[in-house]
C-alpha cells in the first residue's frame, strides 16, 4: 500500500473507452465524428446529446465520466 486513498480520487475514463464506449451504447454514431472528439468526454456527450433526449450529466455518466465539479 503507497497511503493513497484510491476512493476518493475522481475517475474518469480514457479517451479510447470513452468512444467505444459510446459506439458500443449508440451503435449509430458517426465513427468519423466520434473520431473528431479526440476522446473528450464532453464533446463525445454533445455528439450522442444529438441522438437523444438525455441530458449531457446522464450522458456523461452511462459513458462512466464522474463529473469533478458534481461532487
């Protein structure tokens, strides 16, 4: 043990499973567009927020993004 409280550490997802988690929820994305997010999880939420009605927080959390400034 290195005395790092892991739990209370924010995580977010990597760029890479950021994409294919979302191409994995919304099989219809546009890979070219999704490849133009570069992996930011909120451009990636504004892309699938054009597919649906769910707001960018739920979206951000189906994709497993914790949102440091919702804690």
């Amino acid at each position: 043990m290195d005395g790092i409280d892991r739990a209370s550490q924010p995580r977010v997802a990597l760029a890479d499973d950021v994409r294919s988690r979302a191409l994995a929820i919304w099989p219809g994305l546009d890979r070219r567009k999704l490849t133009r997010t570069c992996g930011d999880p909120e451009r990636v939420a504004r892309l699938v927020g054009r597919r649906t009605a769910l707001p960018r927080e739920a979206i951000l959390g189906i994709l497993g993004v914790v949102d440091p400034a919702a804690e």
